[in-house]
C-alpha cells in the first residue's frame, strides 16, 4: 500500500497530516526505529495462512471470550498474576499491540486506515492468540486512497479501532480493568510507534508535538488516557507523555520495575533525547 505521494512531495510542517508528519519522524529516527515500525503494518496473509481459518470480524467478536480467558488464565499461571484483576490488565495490554497497535501503525505508514470490514483474524489458544491480516482477496486497487468516497482517513480509524475496543471492555474491561487503566492501555498502545521512534533519535519535543494532535483526533476516552507532564526548557513548554494509571505489570516476580511511561514512575526520561538505537528491545513493537 502507498500514499501514492513521493517522499519528496509530502508536506512535514506541524499543519501536515498525522502520516505525513510521521513519516519525518522515520526520516529522522536512526533506521532500526523505522525497521521495527515497518515490521508491525497489517500485511495479506501468507499461503499457510489462507488455509488456516480466517476468521470475520463477527467470528473474532464471537469468540474472543475464550481467548481473553485463555490469556488470563496464562498470565496467572505461567507468569505469577497474583489476582484476576491483575492478569486482565496485562492480558489487556497484549491484546492492544496485537490488535489495536498494528492498525494504528498500518495507518501511520500508509495514510489509510483499515476498515474493520477489511481485516481477517486467527485465534490461536496460545500466544500469539491472535493474528491479524488483510482479507487475501483484496487487491492493491482496494487500498486507493480516494478522497471522494467514504469518511475521512482518521475517523475511518476511529471506526475501526472503536469497534475492536468494545469488544475489549466486554472481555477484560467492566469489572476487571479499571476506566483508568483501560483507556491508559489502549491510548499507549495506539501511539508506541512514536515511542520507538523516540527511542530511536527523533526528537522528543516532535514526537509528543505529534502524538498530541493524534490522540486529539481519536476521541475523549482515547486522548484522556494519556496525561502529559511539562517542563519549561529554554523559553519554551517541553511535554512528556504519562499512563493515566498503571497497568500493574511491575508486580509480576520477572518484572520488578516500572515502565518507562508509567503513571507511579518519578522520572521523566521521555524529555532526554537519545543518540541512535537503544538496545535491548524485548518486545515485536521495539519498546
């Protein structure tokens, strides 16, 4: 898929669209960075796949009680959850990169965003307990950004994102994962490509520039759950992303620390910019 616009001929002021300022933000982020976002676009499935069951959005709709059971039950066993509670937030927190991180950063790349009707999914009973791909039918013609026909790219990716969401707040929200925490997980994860990137070279005071008019534009459950912390540096207000409310994964016995953008955390370490990679990236989406 393509913007269908030269690199050369996409405008990278602050009144630019969301992609298109991003894709500065590659240009100016060491490689790895813009690797490791590459890495997480929607892509059509391979042939193995195809024979697999690809399943609808109503058939992951359906269905993902069981997984989300799966994932919790997994988290308190194998990874020392002490309550429910805890093992629905991270098992929350999983089911966002999968899902709501891989749309997100599909859009960023491509300025178009995948409609709900598009996508395919695979359930598993393990991790990666689901997959998601493009529907193998569609062509390259399919993805045409045409601005005469149907919503506007960002609120077509509200659609679709607001669509997984509510399947997660029946699964694992509600009366497992605080308001709070829900929203502070689905907002992170919708925005960790920015996160690489920072972590990659690009400067910080861009970074959050950017990732402020995007959560601005998903909505007030979205954009609330991040809260930015200030600092006044050089005559002018630096800003640094901050969860609303902890996850709760520093509890784990393997996991005896905070996040980098955890709400408990006393250090703001988003403002301090970095120079080249940082190693030490665990996790498929390089945080």
């Amino acid at each position: 898929m393509s913007t269908g616009l030269p690199p050369t001929d996409i405008p990278t002021s602050e009144h630019a669209g969301i992609p298109a300022r991003f894709a500065g933000l590659i240009d100016a982020a060491h490689p790895d960075g813009g690797a490791l976002v590459s890495a997480r676009a929607i892509t059509a499935p391979a042939g193995h796949v195809v024979a697999a069951e690809l399943r609808e959005f109503s058939g992951f709709d359906s269905n993902f009680a069981l997984v989300a059971k799966h994932i919790i039950d997994f988290i308190k066993e194998d990874r020392g959850a002490p309550t429910t509670k805890i093992a629905a937030s991270l098992a929350l927190k999983t089911m966002c990169q999968t899902l709501l991180n891989r749309i997100s950063v599909t859009y960023l790349l491509t300025g178009r965003a995948p409609r709900i009707d598009e996508l395919r999914f695979v359930l598993h009973g393990k991790g990666p307990w689901v997959e998601v791909f493009f529907d193998p039918r569609l062509s390259e013609e399919d993805f045409e950004l045409n601005p005469d026909q149907g919503p506007a790219e960002l609120f077509a990716l509200s659609i679709c994102l607001e669509e997984i969401i509510q399947v997660f707040h029946r699964e694992l929200g509600r009366r497992k994962v605080a308001p709070s925490v829900f929203y502070s997980t689905v907002a992170i994860s919708i925005t960790s490509p920015f996160l690489v990137l920072r972590r990659h070279g690009a400067k910080p005071t861009e970074v959050a520039s950017i990732m402020r008019a995007y959560l601005a534009s998903l909505g007030k459950k979205i954009n609330g759950g991040i809260v930015w912390r200030q600092r006044e540096h050089e005559g002018r207000i630096e800003y640094a992303p901050r969860r609303k409310a902890c996850c709760l994964k520093y509890v784990l016995p393997s996991k005896p620390h905070l996040c980098s953008t955890c709400s408990r955390s006393t250090e703001t370490t988003f403002f301090d910019e970095v120079d080249g990679p940082v190693g030490g990236h665990s996790l498929p989406d390089g945080r």
